[in-house]
C-alpha cells in the first residue's frame, strides 16, 4: 500500500509517518526532511530550498519535483509513504505523471485536520535535535536538560521556519495552495479525512482503524 499523508504544518505528518513506517515496513519519503538534510550537508539544493523555507515560502515546484523523482528511482518496488507532498496541484498533476511512470499508484490521501490555535501551539512550541532529528515541544514534550537532546546528546533547537513570522505565512501557503488539493484527491475518491487533534497515539489509532491495519 503506497500512502500520500498531507495536513497543516504543525498537523502532526511527520511523527504519523515515522509510526507508519514502523508498523507497515514503508519507505518513508519527507520532502521536508530531504531539504533539512541537503541544507545540513551544504549541498546547492540545500542552499536554493534554504531562500525559500526560512520565510516559509515553499520550494519551486520543479525543484521539489526533481527531488521526490531520484527519490522514486531507488524505491525498486517498497510501499512507500509520501509525507510532505504533493503541496500544490502543479505538484500533484507531476506526481501522477511519475507514479505512471514507476509503473505504481497512491491508493490513499490521509489528510490530518487540526484547527489553527492547535497548529500554532504545536509550531511555535517545537524544538528539535541539531544532530539526530529528534523532535519535542516545550510544555508537551520537553527535554530532560535544557536543550541538549534526550537521545544523542545534540543540541535541541527551534527551526528557523518554526519562529512566529515564519509559522503565519506557512499557515497561509498552506490554506491559498495546498488546501485546495483536497479536491483532487475527494474526486479520486482516495482521501481520508481525519481528525489530527490528540495525542500521537490516538491519532494513530484512527490512520490505523481507516487503513484496516
Ligand atoms: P515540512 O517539514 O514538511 O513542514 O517542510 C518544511 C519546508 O520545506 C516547507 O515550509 C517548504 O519550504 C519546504 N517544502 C517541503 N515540502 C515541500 C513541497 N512539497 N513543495 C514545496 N516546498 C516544500
């Protein structure tokens, strides 16, 4: 089963994916943690996506397109879980093209929804691990020491994307252009709307009761 996982920043995709992954052996394809990755490692992808994600604009779509292609290449025939994109409906019309051409199909939309307050206490609360990726949140999830990583030991930090001005335009990105790709998928009849509001597990128990797994 191949899944497409999309919902509001802050709506919860990546720790959704990550129990996912766990549970069903996917590959696990995060455009936004492909960009976190090439800016780490200083790379020129890195360089171009960081103009854009640090005001909280999206990526070009030929750029990310090209990205989540090479990414597709190596998937020889795995179940994957696309968490990130497609974001807007030029992305999603490629992604069609792609999939036919990989000779494969998304067989379901999950789409998280969770209300703004929610989203924005989730964002602006979020500090994550320099080194390992580890995320937690100040009051739901803090640390044992103050920003050093429970797991590794790195130093936990605040995405620049996660700061307030940033938080407000993605939020708009995300209802002008990425928003409306709930129709595409509504008219495939491949989407899951589900509520994104709880805690990881709870919303888990629903992907897991709407899949059947
Ligand atoms: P995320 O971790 O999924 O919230 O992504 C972080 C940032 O990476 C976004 O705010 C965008 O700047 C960029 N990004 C990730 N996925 C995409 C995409 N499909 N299209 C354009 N930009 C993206």
């Amino acid at each position: 089963m191949n899944l497409l996982l999309f919902g509001a920043p802050g709506a919860g995709k990546g720790t959704q994916s990550s129990l996912l992954v766990d549970k069903l052996d996917m590959v696990h394809i995060s455009t936004g943690d492909l960009f976190r990755n090439a800016i780490k490692n200083q790379t020129t992808l890195g360089r171009e996506a960081k103009k854009y994600m640090d005001k909280g604009e999206l990526v070009p779509d030929a750029i990310v397109i090209g990205m989540v292609e090479e990414e597709l290449k190596r998937l020889e025939g795995r179940s994957f879980i696309l968490d990130g994109f497609p974001r807007t409906v030029p992305q999603a019309q490629a992604l069609e093209n792609l999939l036919v051409r990989h000779n494969t199909k998304a067989d379901k939309v999950i789409f998280l929804e969770v209300p703004n307050g929610v989203l924005v206490e989730r964002l602006a609360g979020r500090r994550v691990c320099k080194n390992c990726g580890a995320v937690y949140h100040v009051s739901s999830r803090p640390t044992q020491a103050d920003g050093v990583c429970d797991v590794c030991g790195g130093s936990v930090v605040q995405r620049d994307d996660d700061k307030e001005e940033a938080i407000k335009k993605r939020l708009q990105v995300y209802s002008d252009t990425t928003k409306p790709l709930k129709e595409f998928y509504r008219e495939q009849n491949k989407l899951v709307e589900l509520d994104g509001t709880g805690t990881a597990d709870e919303v888990f128990g629903r992907i897991q009761a709407a899949l059947k797994v």
